[in-house]
C-alpha cells in the first residue's frame, strides 16, 4: 500500500463521491482507479460495459484491473 498525493479538490470530489456512493474515500478513488485503467485499455467501450467487465472478472475471482479486452 502506498501514499498517492492528489490535488485538494480531488480529494474534495472523492469525498463528495464516496458518500454518495456509501464507499469509503480509499474505494471511491479505487474504484475511479480501476475504471480509468479500464477505459483507457478499451476505449472503444462505454462505462456500462466497464462496469459489467469488474462484475464478471469478480464472479471470476480475477484479481487486479487487467480485466477485459485487449485495447
């Protein structure tokens, strides 16, 4: 586990997120994480599509963001 330094106003939008999303600010910036990585391995697929590829690599017990299609 290490430190990740982000502006404040990230940290502000992350606050704002988790709460919203009844996550806890380490999760919410996780989930962001994990989601971007996705995005930018398969641009051609829309957020729907990427959440449904962290549901199926989580039925699948895949471990990490390398889920999905090869971009």
């Amino acid at each position: 586990m290490g430190i990740v330094k982000i502006s404040e106003q990230m940290h502000e939008n992350l606050r704002l997120s988790s709460g919203a999303m009844s996550r806890s600010i380490n999760a919410q910036a996780e989930h962001w994480l994990r989601v971007g990585m996705l995005a930018e391995r398969n641009p051609g697929l829309c957020y729907g599509e990427i959440c449904q590829l962290l549901l199926e690599a989580e039925q699948a017990g895949a471990v990490g963001v390398g889920v999905g299609r090869a971009a």
